[in-house]
C-alpha cells in the first residue's frame, strides 16, 4: 500500500519517495517491518492465547522434558501470518501476479492449519483434522497454482536473453548506463531449474510419452502434477518437522533466505544473465515477500527457542510448508527442495520409512518393527531404550542440541544449493 502511493505521488517528488522503487530497499523494509511486528506484538498475542487457555495438548511419549511443555500456548501461527501479511500488504507490488498467488496461498494455508488447530483445541478433539481432509484442501489450492501458472499470461519465462553486459554496455546522455536486450524470446514454458547440468534446465516435456498436441497438453499435466506434490510435500514436510523448540521456525528462516536469494537473482535480468539461469520477469517482487516471512520468522523465534513461551501449531507449519512450496514452484526451483529442504525431506521421509517398515515386519513376523527408535526423525535422536535398526545414538540428546545441529544442517544444505547455481 505505501509503495503504491508513492508510486500514485511520484509527480510530487516527495523526498525519499524513489527509494520504494528499488527492490533492495523495499525487501529490507518488509524484513525490518516484519520482525518488529513479531516481536512487539507476539508478546501481546501470546498473552491473549494464555488469557483463552489455548495450551497444547501433549501425549506422554517418554521424552525428556516433553510434558513440561504441557499448557504452553499454541496457534502462536496467527503472529507468523500477521508479522508477513502487513510489510508485504505495504512493501510489495500488489499487482504482481507472483505477489497476488503467494498471498492468496498464504492465506489457505493459515486457515488450513488454524482449522486443524481449532479443532484440536476447541472441540477437544487430538486428531484435529483427517489427514484425507488436509490432503484435499492443500491440493486445491496447490491445482489453482498450477493452473495459473498454466494459463496466466503474467507468468513467462524468457529466453535467449542477452544484456548489455554481454554485447558492451551503453550510456545514454547522463551517463547512465542502460540494461539492452539484444533478444527475448517471451514464453510460456514448461522448463524449471535442476543442478549438474550445463543449461541449468530442465524441460517436462522430456516426460511425456507423445508427441505434437497430445504431448502438449501432456507435458502441462505432468507439470500440474509435479506442482501438487511438491506443494502439498512442502506444506507436511514443515509440519511434521515441528515437533522441537525452534525446529521448523529456525529452518524454514533458512529455507526463506535462500528463496530471497533467487527470487532477486531469477527476477533481475543483468543477474541471470551473469549466472546463466532462467530469467522469470516479475518474480523478484517474491524477493520482498521472503524478506517478510524470514523477518517474521526471527521474531518468532525470540518466543519460541528452548523453552518455548509459545508453539505456531499447525497454523504456522502448514502455512510455512505452503509457503515454500509455492514460492519455489514460482521461480521454477522445485526440483531443488530435496537439497534446500534437506531436513524437512529427510522428516518426511523417516516417517513414510517407519509406518512402511512396521506394517510389513507385522504382516510377516506378526510384530511390528521400527527402523528408528522413533518418528519423525528428530525424535529419534531424542528417545532411547527402544528397540531399532538404527541404535545410534546410544544416549539421548538434549533438543537444544539437536535444533541446533539441525539448523546446522540446514545451513550447509542451503549454501550447497546456492553453489550449485555455477555447478554445471
């Protein structure tokens, strides 16, 4: 909203004004914003969750330290949703198709996850919502993505673009230089990014087993399809990740960073020109969006590191998860997220392993049987005394230890992902 009144006062040439039309500086603003409103007014909302007696509800699973946390209050994902919608609703250009679907996404999310957490809550019920249920809502919303992305004529990619730092730079008359294009060939495209390969690209169309129209509308299949997984993937993966103080928060910021990162580099044509990746027009307004969700993230994280004053619940996991699947299908760097989401994949992963392994050894051995000691990964490291495939560690550890060797992780996963940008 404050840039677009600038933008509407630019004939008034109020001071200052011209910084909203950098991207930098809006982007710094929507983080600075956001982190201040979390901060400030999560103190606020954890106190009215206290005031409502909004507690979770904590079953005895034998972990240290787990029934502590019984009472501490919960949907603490309406300060994450409140933090990224009102730098993004001031900061970020509202007619931008990337800007208008991740906020529409985001929003979908959060009443998902508030849903399920008021059920929980309110009507007592631990299951909260069925998992068919949450399953069908998020891949709405992950088809309506899709489908834009199909049919949007706002959302190309271009290609065979060349700048002026490939051609020589020319100067107009001031001396400033000027960004050319010697060809841009506007398409809509099936291809997103994909590592180890000299293109940097990967085209659906690959996959579809026919040729000429057929194929292409089989090849937008497969693409919706990929889009739906990794959406709803994304959205679970977070969920099943928050289960320790700081866990999902701390590593969705890191994720987060790293989006920023190449929603700026893909959305600016001098940058991926340099880094010879896809230029995506309009997606680095995704950039201040991002900037938002990490600033919110931070201040989260001042409430909710070891021991938690509050949880985000499934209000702020699946809205996270959401998210960062959206935003990564936006700047076509899906098949990036088993790298970048390295934990949240390798959460997702231990749990698809675990409840497999232990129906077939039930069915064949009449007992069921664990590979980890317990599931989701985290809470493997966290238990002991229970018999496993994998036995180490040995002695529990305590989950500060593990958030932070987790976060840890995340980090060397999100550097790895940027490096493989000049990994060819």
């Amino acid at each position: 909203m404050i840039y677009h009144l600038f933008e509407h006062l630019k004939e008034f040439d109020i001071p200052g004004q011209g910084l909203f039309q950098y991207l930098s500086f809006r982007a710094i603003a929507a983080f600075t914003t956001a982190l201040l409103i979390s901060i400030f007014a999560g103190k606020k909302i954890i106190a009215w969750l206290q005031k409502k007696q909004i507690g979770e509800t904590i079953r005895n699973l034998g972990l240290e330290g787990q029934m502590q946390k019984k009472g501490t209050p919960t949907m603490g994902g309406i300060i994450i949703f409140i933090s990224v919608i009102i730098p993004v609703l001031c900061f970020a250009d509202l007619t931008n198709i990337y800007t208008i679907l991740l906020l529409v996404s985001t929003v979908w999310f959060f009443l998902i996850g508030f849903a399920d957490d008021y059920i929980k809550v309110f009507k007592k019920n631990k299951e909260g919502m069925s998992e068919k249920g949450k399953l069908i809502a998020q891949g709405m919303m992950a088809l309506a993505i899709g489908l834009a992305v199909c049919f949007s004529d706002q959302i190309t990619v271009r290609e065979d673009v060349q700048t002026s730092e490939s051609i020589g730079i020319s100067a107009d008359s001031t001396g400033i230089a000027e960004v050319q294009m010697e060809k841009q060939d506007i398409i809509k495209s099936t291809k997103t990014t994909i590592p180890f390969v000299k293109s940097h690209e990967f085209d659906y169309k690959y996959l579809s087993p026919f040729k000429g129209t057929l194929g292409w509308y089989c090849k937008w299949a497969i693409y919706v399809l990929m889009i739906i997984i990794v959406i709803t993937a994304c959205s679970n993966g977070v969920n099943l990740t928050d289960g320790m103080d700081g866990l999902a928060a701390g590593t969705s910021a890191i994720v987060g960073v790293v989006l920023g990162i190449f929603a700026w580099l893909g959305g600016n044509i001098v940058n991926s020109d340099y880094l010879n990746i896809m230029y995506i027009p309009g997606s680095g307004e995704l950039a201040v969006f991002m900037s938002a969700l990490v600033g919110a993230l931070i201040g989260f994280l001042w409430y909710n590191t070891y021991p938690a004053q509050v949880f985000m619940g499934d209000t702020g996991s699946l809205m996270l998860g959401g998210i960062i699947g959206v935003t990564a299908v936006l700047i076509r760097k899906e098949l990036l997220i088993p790298i970048l989401c390295g934990v949240f994949f390798a959460e997702s992963v231990s749990v698809l392993m675990q409840r497999f392994y232990f129906k077939y050894t039930k069915k064949r051995y009449g007992e069921g049987r664990r590979i980890f000691k317990m599931a989701p990964l985290h809470h493997h490291y966290q238990k002991e005394g229970i018999p496993a495939l994998i036995k180490s560690p040995a002695k529990a550890l305590p989950e500060a230890k593990i958030v932070t060797r987790f976060w840890i992780v995340g980090m060397i996963l999100a550097v790895i992902t940027i490096a493989l940008l000049k990994v060819r």
